[in-house]
C-alpha cells in the first residue's frame, strides 16, 4: 500500500513538473538574432542599411568617442526624422563594463546636414557615442542590434503605420532581429 501511494505521488509530481515545462516554453533554445555582415545590407522593412565605417578615436583628455556610419535609405512614402531612425531601429551594444552615452545623430545627403531621412534617397548616418574617460581598453568590440518595423493597419482609420518592434528599455532578455557585428578602425583625434 504504501510502495503504491509513493509511486502515484511521484508519478502526480513527474506530469506537474513536465506541465510547468511546457507551459513555459519547455527546454527549448532561446531565440536567437540572425547575424549580419557589416558589408552586406540589412532590410528593416521601413529602413535599408549597411555600415560603411566604424572608428574609435581617442581624444587627447583620456576620452574615446565611437563613430558609427551608415548608409540609410527610408522606403516609406514619407519623411523621417533622423533620430526617430537611431532611437527606434537600432542599440549599441559593448561588452560590460564599459559605458556608453549617445551623443549625437546626424544625417548627411549631397554634402549637406539634414535632420530628416527622404524616401528613397540614400542618406549617410552618422552616429556618434562617448565611451567613457580613460583609454578604451584592448579588444575592445562593438555590434549593432537592429529591430524590423512592422506595417500595420489603423484599427479606426485605415491609416497604415510603421510600428517598431524595439522595446521601448531593452532589456538583456530582449532579442533583435538582426546582430551585426562592426569591423572598428582606431584613430587618434
């Protein structure tokens, strides 16, 4: 009787920790981004982008600065501000430990500064981060994470939306579309 009561009792605790695990996803992998070189062109759906060059330049203070260039084109039918494109579509991501604070968006078509991104016209971004006091270290790696947007429906009034698909405060569990990883050339300022 009591062999019986103790096999059922294990038997009850086998299927409610094999229904805990499949309520919550199970043992399977975590999601993972699709990686992408940093030559080829990654498709946002409402942005197309490549990187065209990546420089570290320290500054003679102890400071480094981490210039980030992109070739944008926008494939909507309407303007875009430039810093709607570097808040929504993308992070810097760096290995921790090291602090990173944004300090400028700015575009550039046909030898001019811009402020917004034009429909079809390839413009370049220049994304520009501090990346703390001192010397950065050696090994020191960077890599782009890219969120797609996603084309929907005004539910009242038909209007379509471009809706990104970044949290508004990534977080380490948060997963990106697109990963690329960027080939830094160092430069003294």
């Amino acid at each position: 009787m009591r062999r019986r009561l103790l096999l059922t009792a294990s038997a009850m605790c086998a299927v409610a920790l094999l229904a805990g695990l499949w309520a919550t996803g199970g043992l399977r992998a975590a999601p993972r981004p699709a990686q992408r070189s940093a030559r080829n062109a990654v498709d946002l759906g409402r942005y197309r982008l490549r990187v065209a060059d990546v420089v570290v330049r320290q500054v003679e203070r102890g400071g480094a600065t981490l210039v980030v260039t992109l070739r944008v084109t926008v494939r909507d039918r309407r303007t875009v501000p430039v810093m709607d494109f570097a808040v929504n579509a993308l992070s810097l991501d760096v290995p921790r430990g090291t602090q990173i604070t944004p300090i400028s968006a700015v575009g550039r078509s046909q030898d001019l500064e811009v402020s917004m991104l034009n429909p079809g016209v390839p413009t370049t971004v220049v994304l520009t981060y501090g990346l703390g006091h001192g010397p950065v270290p050696a090994g020191f790696h960077a890599r782009l994470s890219l969120w797609r947007y996603e084309h929907r429906e005004d539910f009242f009034y038909g209007y379509r939306h471009w809706i990104p698909r970044k949290p508004d405060k990534p977080k380490d569990g948060d997963v990106a579309d697109y990963v690329v990883p960027l080939p830094i050339r160092w430069a003294s300022a």
